[in-house]
C-alpha cells in the first residue's frame, strides 16, 4: 500500500510566496456566489415575509453570505423598510437582498 503524503510531502520545496498563493486561491474556492433573483421570486418573497410577520407563523429564510448558503427560521419580531432587513424573534438581523427564499412554516 502507498503511503503519499500529497502536498505535505512537496510543500517544504515551495517558497512561503507560493504557499500564501495556495492558501489564496483555496480561500477563493469557497467563496459563493449570490444567486440573482428574478422579478417573480422577488415579489414571493415578499409575500411570504408579510404573511409570517402578520399572521405570526413560522419562516424558514435561505440566507447567502460569502462564506455559504444558510438556513434560518423562526417567527419575525420587525421588518424595517427604510433599513432593509427582517429581525427574527432570536433577535438575528437579515438584509433583505441576503434572503434568497423564504417558506412559510405552516
């Protein structure tokens, strides 16, 4: 059986300079995307943020960040318009355009 140790065993002839860019570019590699939304998914959205806050059920919102895509739910406590976010009961602040789905919990 080969034991290789793959880039362990080749990383001591490699300059510090060429590691860093290693590093780099693995960083990059996990970096995500944000998926474009179209006018209809939108205006879903919407709607299911209005029929939770009012109703006072359950959402379950797919948050994008850089690092990843997450799940999050909960009942909305505040939706401010002039700031752009939704404050859920656990008191987590999300950015409107960082809410890529939103289903209700029924």
């Amino acid at each position: 059986m080969n034991k290789d140790r793959g880039t362990i065993k080749w990383s001591a002839m490699m300059l510090p300079e060429h590691v860093q860019l290693l590093r780099e570019w693995q960083e990059e590699d996990t970096i995500v995307t944000q998926p474009q939304l179209d006018e209809a998914q939108l205006e879903q959205i919407n709607i299911n943020l209005q029929r939770a806050y009012t109703e006072h059920c359950p959402i379950q919102l797919k948050v994008w960040e850089q690092t990843g895509l997450y799940t999050v739910s909960g009942a909305i406590q505040k939706i401010n318009i002039h700031e752009q976010y939704v404050k859920l009961a656990n008191s987590e602040r999300i950015q409107f355009h960082h809410i890529y789905e939103a289903l209700l919990d029924e």
